[in-house]
C-alpha cells in the first residue's frame, strides 16, 4: 500500500532517510535538521512537498517524496521525484515501480523529473523502464 506520510511515520522515516542519505545513491549527506524539515513540511501544509510511506502487513517498508514546480521549458505542472527509498529486503518486489504507476496516475499531464546517480544501476534500469530518458545538460546548484 502507498500512502501519505503521517505525523507517527516520523521516526521510522527520519531512519530511512538517514541511510539512504548516507548511500551513494545521494550526492550529499543530508542533516538532521535537514530530516526533520523535509519530514514536517511532508506532513504539514506545505504546498510543494509530499511525502509517501510504502506499507506492507509487516509494517513500514520504503518511503518516497515529491516536490511540485511548474516547467516553463514543458510549458506545463512538473513532479519532481525527490526520494525513493526502499528498505533492502525489499528491494526488487516492485515497490519502486509502483510508486511511479501512483505518481504518474495521481498527476497525469504533468511532466516527471528525478535525479539519479549513475552507479545506481538497478534504480536507473526501473525509471528507464518507466519511460524516463536521461537529459543531455548540466545542472547547477546555488545554496
């Protein structure tokens, strides 16, 4: 089941996102203030961030957020993919694949974007298979 993260997700996805920050699927390595701001405004009023929980009858089993942004090179609503993270022993069941299928019914007509670090070939083979290609230009970061 794919569901919006709820305020007693809070510890159980702060973990996550610890690992998965601390992987070399993500380019830097996060904060904890970092954690905990994404986490709140996931689950506040925020208008440009979701946040999602994969569940499973075992319990918590992955985690997933999303920020909204229009494209003006599209010339329409973009969904920018900003985690997916699935624990290891579940990785490989699908659960990534069908968070996408979820994204892209819930937000059909906008445009799809996520990044995604070249080493991680088995996240890249399942977005490739879910129709993304990758983009030939270079992005740039101000903080």
């Amino acid at each position: 089941m794919i569901r919006l993260m709820l305020k007693e997700d809070r510890e159980e996805v702060l973990a996550m996102m610890r690992v998965f920050y601390a992987s070399p699927a993500v380019l830097s390595n996060g904060s904890e203030e970092i954690f905990s701001n994404d986490f709140e405004n996931c689950i506040g009023n925020c208008p440009y961030l979701e946040g999602y929980v994969f569940e499973s009858e075992t319990g918590i089993t992955g985690y997933a957020m999303i920020a909204k942004s229009f494209s003006t090179e599209f010339g329409k609503p973009c969904i920018w993919i900003e985690d997916i993270y699935i624990k290891p022993q579940f990785r490989g069941t699908g659960l990534g694949g069908q968070f996408l299928n979820y994204i892209e019914e819930k937000y059909e007509g906008h445009v799809f974007r996520l990044e995604a670090e070249e080493e991680n070939e088995n996240a890249v083979h399942v977005y490739r298979k879910h129709g993304f290609e990758v983009l030939p230009y270079l992005e740039m970061i101000k903080k």
